[in-house]
C-alpha cells in the first residue's frame, strides 16, 4: 500500500496537496476560532482541538467512500426552469453546497449583528455564552462542507487515497499547531475578526454559487482575503504608531459670560 511512496511525483503531489489542504483549512480554523469564542475561556482550547479532529476524521470517512463521492456529482433529478435554455440537474454535491453556502450566511452575518449591537457581550466572569454540545453541532455541520469540498480538490490533484489521508493527517497536524495562534490573533483584534467574518460571508456566498452550477475560481477568493489582511496588518501597525486623537476644551472666559449675560 505504501510502495507508492517510492515515485517522485508521488511526493510532489502530497507535498502540493498538503499545502492545498491547509490553504483550504484556514476557513475551518477561522470559524472555529470564532464561534469557540463563545465557549467559557477554560473551554476554549479544548472546543479548537475537538473542532480541528472531527475534521480530521470526517475527511478520513469521505477518502474511505471516495467513489461514491466522486458520484455525488451525478444528477438526482432535474429542474426545467423557464429562464434557463438548459435543465437544471441537481446533485447531492449541489444541495450539500448551497445548504453549507447558507448556513455560513446566516451564521457569519448573526455574528456581526452581535458585534455591532453589542448583544452577545453578557459574558461571566469566566467568559463565553455557548455551551459546547451547541458549539460541536455547528462545527460539524461546517466540517462537512469543508470536507466536502477538501475531499473533491484532492480528487483532481491525486489518483492514489493513501497519498490524499497523509496529506490531510499532515495538514491537519498543521492547522492544531497553529490555530491557538490564529484563533488569539482573531479574536483579540476586533477589526481582523470583522474581516474573518466578511470572508466566511464571501465564501458563503462562492458554495451558493458553485451550488448553482457558476463556478468562480478560488484564486480570486483567496487573492482578495490575503490582500485585504495585508491592508488590515499595514493598518494595525499605523494605529500602533499614531497617537490617539485628542479632542480640545475651549476655554470660555468670565468676562465673555458677563457681557453676554448683559
């Protein structure tokens, strides 16, 4: 099994892979970071790493029935809609997609509801408003999206399944070493986690799209999240610099007051 091991593209392509799989990663890592926010500080850690595993294991299960998610691209039925010249075929792909799309809609846009208006801020002492059984059930329901999707790069990228579960157990060792580091950064920097969100938005809405047979290329996606940090990172290090603006109390004199009063 492991005799494939011995090519060198076999090599390049889990080294290609791997990287993929974490490039991919870093949306599953930022909403977890971000709904584990809501988890009391002691159980924080602890909500990251069981986040990071179930994706690991929901990946594992999906490479063990590839093929039938390579059929889960095959129509379940048909739509004739009148504005379209073509029929719509829908697939399981397609309702797994948009149902995902959806849900980091819904969830990425309540979430900055309540940042603005302030109204999950009630925390104790201890912090956080969620408990965990109700963080686990979001995280999965986003694992699978995410490994949906993970899975079917790897199919374009690999033939062989050993090669595509070493470069997810590789990826995957990578994200639970530095998403304390990221989920921190998140969320102790308001800014970046309004930016984290609007990217879960947007990504939202590429799963809709894709869902809707529009395909939009993820280069262009992930261009404009490293180029909106990069302007977020120069902004944050021209705060640090800058001396906060203080406003000017104008001195009114007595003798203004007197004539006035006359």
């Amino acid at each position: 099994m492991f005799d494939v091991f011995s090519s060198p593209d076999v090599w390049l392509s889990l080294l290609t892979l791997t990287f993929m799989e974490v490039v991919l990663g870093i949306d599953n890592i930022v909403f977890i970071s971000i709904v584990v926010a809501r988890l009391p500080k002691a159980q924080q850690a602890r909500g990251r790493t069981i986040g990071l595993m179930l994706a690991l294991v929901f990946r594992i299960i999906l490479l063990m029935f590839i093929s039938h998610i390579v059929n889960a691209n095959q129509p379940l039925f048909t739509w004739n809609l009148p504005w379209m010249d073509e029929p719509f075929n829908v697939s399981w792909r397609d309702i797994i997609l948009f149902g995902g799309g959806l849900f980091l809609l819904a969830k990425s846009t309540t979430e900055i509801h309540n940042k603005l208006e302030g109204e999950e801020e009630h925390h104790s002492a201890a912090g956080g408003t969620a408990t965990m059984g109700k963080i686990l059930v979001q995280i999965v329901m986003v694992d699978i999206v995410f490994s949906f999707d993970s899975i079917l790069t790897a199919v374009g990228l690999v033939d062989h399944v050993i090669v595509m579960i070493v470069a997810v157990i590789i990826s995957m060792g990578i994200m639970l070493a530095f998403a304390k580091y990221v989920s921190d950064f998140v969320n102790d920097h308001p800014t970046v986690k309004m930016l984290a969100l609007s990217f879960l938005i947007m990504i939202g809405v590429m799963l809709v799209v894709e869902a809707l047979h529009a395909h939009i290329p993820k280069g262009y996606i992930y261009f404009a999240m490293f180029f909106s940090l990069l302007v977020e990172m120069l902004n944050m290090k021209l705060r640090k610099k800058t001396e906060p603006v203080q406003l000017r109390q104008s001195e009114i004199k007595t003798e203004d007051i007197t004539v006035q009063g006359r």
